[in-house]
C-alpha cells in the first residue's frame, strides 16, 4: 500500500499539469534574411536637354544653342522661343535681337558671336550664337545633318532624314523663319544609402588626366600633346603649342556622312564647299585597328583642320579632328596619322 499511495499523487501531477508526462518539445529557431528597407535603394535619372534654333541669311547660317538639366531649362522654354521670335536682320545683313528682361549678352569670338547668359536660380544657362556658311544647297538635308550632329552630342542616335524633317517647328521671325528644334537624353543611375553603405569605388578620378575616356576610346598620343578636359561630346582631347602657335585635337562620336561633315569644317575656315568627286580626289583611306576610314587635310588661310571618320565603329561614326594655327598643324601631321592609327574605339577595342 504504500508503494500505491506514493504513486497514485505523482499520476495527479502529471494530469493536473495539462501536459502529462511527455518528454518537451524542442524549440526550432529559423534564421530569416533581414530584408533592405525601400528608403534605402533608389534610382535617379538624369535629363539633359537642348533647345537648338537655326535660320538663314545670304548663304550665312545663324544657329541659337542651349545646353542644360532639364529642370532648369524647362522653366524658361516658352521665353527663349518668344525670344527666337524677336530676332531678325539688319540692312547689312546682321543678325538683331531683343533680349528678355534679365538677360545678359557677351560678344563672342570666331564661328560664336556672341554668348547669351539666361536669368535664373542658380549658376546662368547660357546660350551659344554662332554662324557657319551654308554647305548644302539643300536646306532640309543641311538641317537634318546638323540635327544628327546635335543628337550625337547627347549620344542619341541619328534619324533617317523624313524622321529629321518632322523635328522642327518653323517659328515666324520679324522677317525670316527660325527653325527651332528640342531634344532630350536622360541617364539613369541607382545609389543606396544608409549607414551600412559602402563607398562607391567605382568612381574614377577626373578623365581629363589622361585625355581620354577609356570606356569609349583608347589610343597612343604623340608626348608633346598635352592631356585637355574630356567633357561632353568629347571622348578624348589634347592640345599643343609651339612658337606661339596652338591645335586641340578631339575624338568625338557623332552622325552625318563625310561630305556634310567635311564641308562643315570647310565653312568654319571660309572656304566653299566640295563636291563628292573632289572629296573623293582628295582623301586618303586610313586604318583604326579592324577599321577603315577617311583622312583628308583641310588647309585654310590662316587654321587647318586635319580630319579621319570611321563610319562603322559601332555605335555610328567617330571623328577624329586636329585643328589649328596652320604652320603648326602642317608639322604634326604625320603625328597625327599615328594617332589615328593608334585609336580603337568601345565597346570592343579592336
């Protein structure tokens, strides 16, 4: 009996307590990703924008270029093209205008006559007036190979000349037409935030340092050219001078066919224009690594302006461009043929 008595108790024990006498489940413990918070990834994009105008006087073309983020030109569109409406010609020929409430002009040198600088928060947009002469007789064709110029230098690609053509609205003037343009690139990038965030060693120090912008263009430049700023359009830049006398020498990826660019630069050193049986007399075939281009030299009165494009690189053509004080450039021509040769282009490098 009293071994019974002992145990009857302990069963008590066990149903009283809810559980009985079974061994303790085992506690699990999950290890769960700690998920990134939305506030700390973000994208942000970048819009860039150009409002370009062009118009004609006696073989003269007069163009009004404005280069900026968007959010700041898009405030003062309506006033520029109100402004573009204001301009007109003198009995001499000269271009006139009135400018808005705040506006400042500076008078410019070379193919830019002048430099206006917009009111604004902020550092001052400033719009580019230059002239160059009409190269083409056809306007429609010299407008759509300055459009795909401009689109180059917002690494746009280029549009079929009917898809140009639509670009322009036609703006009535005092007594001539402006034929006015707007075009928009926009870059996106992601950035992360927050304490635990590492530095973004992808960042490279300023390009300028070498000249050029190895992502897009390699090469070998003679030692006497000095590295210059790579901004904009620009993949690579080098300046010399000598005696007095300077060059710049840029690689740029931009549209248009070698004729329309030639007699481009042709018209920034006053000279006329080639035909394509002249121009095909007076280049040379040029090799960049697998690429084939054109070289010509272009010898002005006073500058001259070496040139090669290669038209298949890729992503449309790069064109390759000393110009200078015209003693100076005539001796480092042979260095620059070297470089010409010494270039491959992105994204292959071939």
């Amino acid at each position: 009996m009293r071994h019974l008595s002992f145990l009857i108790p302990l069963s008590l024990i066990c149903m009283t307590s809810g559980s009985g006498c079974r061994e303790p489940d085992q506690i699990t413990r999950y290890r769960v990703p700690k998920q990134k918070s939305a506030s700390n990834s973000r994208t942000t994009s970048t819009t860039q924008e150009m409002l370009v105008a062009a118009t004609e006087k006696g073989g003269e073309v007069y163009f009004f270029k404005l280069v900026g983020p968007s959010s700041r030109i898009a405030p003062v569109r309506s006033e520029v093209k109100r402004f573009l409406q204001t301009v007109q010609f003198s009995s001499d020929g000269r271009p006139t205008w009135q400018l808005p409430d705040g506006w400042s002009e500076t008078k410019g040198t070379g193919m830019r006559i002048a430099t206006l600088s917009l009111d604004g928060k902020g550092p001052p947009l400033e719009m580019a007036v230059s002239t160059l002469r009409q190269i083409n007789p056809d306007w429609n064709a010299y407008l759509s190979s300055n459009l795909n110029r401009w689109r180059g230098q917002l690494g746009l690609p280029p549009l079929s000349p009917e898809m140009a053509a639509d670009a322009f609205e036609k703006l009535d003037a005092q007594n001539n037409t402006i034929y006015f343009t707007r075009l928009n690139a926009t870059s996106a990038s992601s950035s992360t935030s927050g304490n635990n965030t590492l530095p973004d060693r992808s960042r490279r120090p300023s390009r300028s340092l070498s000249g050029f912008d190895p992502t897009a263009v390699r090469g070998t430049p003679p030692p006497d050219w000095k590295p210059a700023p790579v901004t904009g359009m620009r993949k690579a830049c080098f300046r010399m001078q000598a005696d007095g006398q300077a060059i710049e020498v840029t690689v740029i990826p931009a549209g248009g066919d070698l004729l329309a660019n030639v007699n481009r630069w042709r018209g920034q050193l006053k000279l006329d224009p080639l035909d394509q049986r002249q121009l095909t007399d007076s280049s040379r075939n040029v090799n960049a690594g697998k690429l084939s281009g054109k070289y010509i030299a272009i010898p002005g009165a006073s500058e001259t302006i070496l040139a090669a494009i290669f038209p298949d690189a890729g992503r449309g053509s790069w064109f390759v461009k000393l110009r200078g004080d015209a003693k100076l450039a005539n001796s480092q021509q042979e260095a620059f043929k070297s470089f010409v040769s010494s270039l491959r282009f992105g994204p292959v490098f071939q």
